[in-house]
C-alpha cells in the first residue's frame, strides 16, 4: 500500500463487504491485502481507488475476487499422517454408533471429504455405511467443481500421488489420462452445500469436523467467534481436526484433550 492513503485500501474493503459475499473484516490485513494485489496486478489497475471502481462496475470482476479471497488451497489426504490418526477415530466410531457424521469445512473443490469417503471405502475395520460427509464451502464455483468430481493432474498437482495413501486407488477414481474422476461409490457417501462459517454460523452437531488451514488468515480478534461455531458444531464428545499450524485457543483447552496433538487432532470433553 506504499504511495497510498489506508482510506482507499478501506475503500476497497467497503467495495468488497457491500457487493461480494464475503466478510473481509473477520480476515487479517496482510491476507486481504495480498489477495487484492494479485488481482489489481491481473487487471492492470494501479491504485486501490481505481480497484475499487473497477469493483463497483464489473460482475465478472467480483467473481473473480470472489474466487482469490476464498481459501482453496486443497489436495487429497493432504499430510498423510493426520489421515492415520483419523483412520483410527473413523474404526473406532463406527465400532460404536450407527451413524458417523463427518463435517468438512471449508472443502474447496472436494478433495478433503472425498478423501474421508475413500479412507471409509478403503479401510476393512470401517464400515462405510455408517459414514455420512458433508462438504461445505463458500465458494459456489468451488463446490460445482466438487460435485463434479473430476480432477487433473498438472505441473504443480499430481492426483496418482495424491492418492497413493489408498491400497487401490483405481477402485475409487476412474483414470483417463490426466484426469480422475470420483466413482459413484465414493461420491454417495457425500453432500455438498453451500455455507459461510462467518454468516451462517453452527450446524447440527457432527461426529468429527474437519476445519484445516482456515484460522491462520483469520483475525486474532474473531478467531474466537470462528471457534464458537465450530465448538457447537461438534458432538459432545467429537472430533476436531485443525491445519498442521493451528491449535485450539489457549482459553478453551480445557474443553479439549489432544488424541494426537502434533496432527492437530482433539476430542471435545
């Protein structure tokens, strides 16, 4: 922002809080602010003020920005040594209950919840159908891309190795050439809908919820808030999964004891 007043970054801001279905006061400045750039530098706009008219005058625009702002960083069974911890609770749950209700929030493109479907799938001491999923996200464009289930691989995203964790992968992707598409199998275990953790806040209480990579952009001063949603979403006794770098709050880890701390993975108490 160097050369510029804060008033017309603010203007942006304003711009985007008005017209675009995102709450850009609960994320941290330096993450707004570089997702912007990246944007302004793709359309050529030199200021922030010019941004913004830009804004307030192209739909395609919004959507774009839309699509920068929302986190969709993903990949299947993404650090594979917090999916051996969930296999674990997975075997264990559907030991004991009859239903299994699993939450990814925010899923992306999909490739989070159909990895739980695959490892369900995958796993003999898992009883798949007792397994529900559901994928939700902010990003409509995001979850069409999720319903349709087909992946490429490209220079930076490998899908084989994606899924090498599965024992076969070929029974739960069909391959052609450098695209994977889910098998129905896999895709019945799971739902997607849209919903803004920020806006729409707690859902009906699930087993395990997974919310990964998701805090770190998130303001100090609302992370609390974000928390508060994702506690009474979860079951009395559930499962929360956070990304690698996140933990729960200092002030709430009574509430939570570690079933393998280092993979960010906690039982309610």
């Amino acid at each position: 922002m160097s050369g510029e007043t804060e008033t017309e970054f603010e203007g942006v801001l304003r711009q985007i809080d008005d017209t675009v279905p995102f709450e850009p006061g609960y994320y941290n400045e330096s993450y707004l602010d570089r997702r912007i750039t990246a944007r302004m530098r793709r359309r050529d706009t030199e200021s922030h003020a010019e941004y913004e008219r830009l804004l307030r005058e192209d739909d395609g625009e919004r959507e774009a920005l839309m699509d920068a702002l929302t986190i969709n960083v993903t990949e299947f069974f993404r650090n594979p040594e917090m999916w051996d911890v969930l296999r674990g609770v997975l075997r264990d749950r559907t030991s004991e209950q009859r239903r299994v209700r699993v939450w990814s929030a925010p899923s992306a493109d999909g490739r989070e919840p159909y990895s739980v479907a695959m490892l369900a799938c995958d796993d003999p001491e898992i009883d798949e159908s007792r397994v529900e999923v559901l994928g939700s996200d902010i990003s409509e464009e995001a979850l069409d891309d999720a319903r349709e289930g087909v992946y490429h691989t490209t220079r930076t995203t490998d899908i084989a190795a994606e899924l090498e964790p599965l024992s076969d992968p070929d029974r739960y992707v069909e391959r052609d050439e450098d695209a994977f598409r889910v098998r129905p199998a896999v895709q019945r275990l799971v739902d997607f809908e849209t919903h803004d953790l920020i806006r729409d806040g707690a859902r009906d209480p699930f087993d395990v919820v997974l919310c990964r990579n998701l805090l770190i952009y998130i303001d100090v001063d609302h992370k609390g808030s974000l928390f508060d949603t994702l506690e009474s979403s979860l079951a009395d006794d559930g499962v929360l999964v956070l990304g690698m770098t996140e933990s729960v709050p200092p002030d709430r880890s009574d509430r939570y004891e570690p079933i393998d701390k280092r993979r960010r993975v906690f039982r309610r108490v």
